[in-house]
C-alpha cells in the first residue's frame, strides 16, 4: 500500500521497468505491481546461496511512504523517461501458487469450498489471471 521511490546517487541497477542511471528517480504508485524483474526473482530464489557483494560502485537509495504519492499526469505525459520503457518486463510473469495447488485445493475442500481447477487459470493480456471453480 506504501509509494516507493528509488534514487540512484551514483552506479547501475538494472531492476527496474525503468532504466535507471546517476541522478534518476523512480516512482511507484501504491498498489502497482514493481520491483525486480521475473527473471532476477527465479534466479535469486533457486541459486545457491552464499555471501556475496553486491551493489558494489553504487550508492541509491529507497524509501516507502504510507500516504498516496502520485504523478500528475501533466508529469506523465510531458516527460518521455517517466513512462514504461520495458514493455515485455512482466511478460514471463506467473503465479506460483499454482506450484501448491493439490496443498490449496485441499485446504480449500476441508473448509467446504470448492477446488480450483489448474487447468483453468490462464493469464490474460493485462496481466490479470482468471480461475475456474469445478463444480
């Protein structure tokens, strides 16, 4: 629910649906989906772990407020670097709850409600995903 803004003093980061570079700023809106990329999100959660450094020759910073900040849309139209400049960046995105889905039906069925069908959830062109209840 919180607005993030992203700054970058100096260095790279490459996360963002936005390139980001020395002196840039990046804004996200409450409830708007952001953050690392699909790819960086499997990379990091199946690799191995160990130490490592990271950020090195870069110093940005993050901060989340709890009040709504938002951009005019006299900013957004105005000022080409503010909009998406990745179009596919959430292209490979999926749910992995769908991973869990035999643990989920049964945990929905003992409750008395009924199974999802995995076989029904497709994502839609927005992004949006759909799920079919069995009868």
């Amino acid at each position: 629910m919180a607005t993030e803004m992203l700054g970058m003093i100096y260095g790279e980061y490459h996360g963002s649906v936005r390139e980001l570079g020395p002196g840039c700023l990046s804004c996200e809106s409450p409830y708007m989906p952001h953050g690392e990329s699909y790819e960086s999100w499997v990379h990091s959660t199946t690799r191995e772990l160990k130490a490592e450094l990271v950020g090195k020759d870069t110093i940005s910073f993050m901060m989340h407020m709890s009040s709504h900040f938002a951009l005019t849309n006299f900013a957004t139209q105005r000022h080409p670097d503010i909009r998406n400049t990745k179009e596919e960046f959430w292209d490979e995105l999926r749910p992995h709850f769908l991973d869990h889905i035999i643990q989920i039906n049964k945990n929905l069925t003992s409750v008395g409600m009924p199974a999802l069908e995995p076989d029904g959830m497709k994502g839609g062109a927005g992004g949006e995903w759909e799920c079919v209840v069995k009868s």
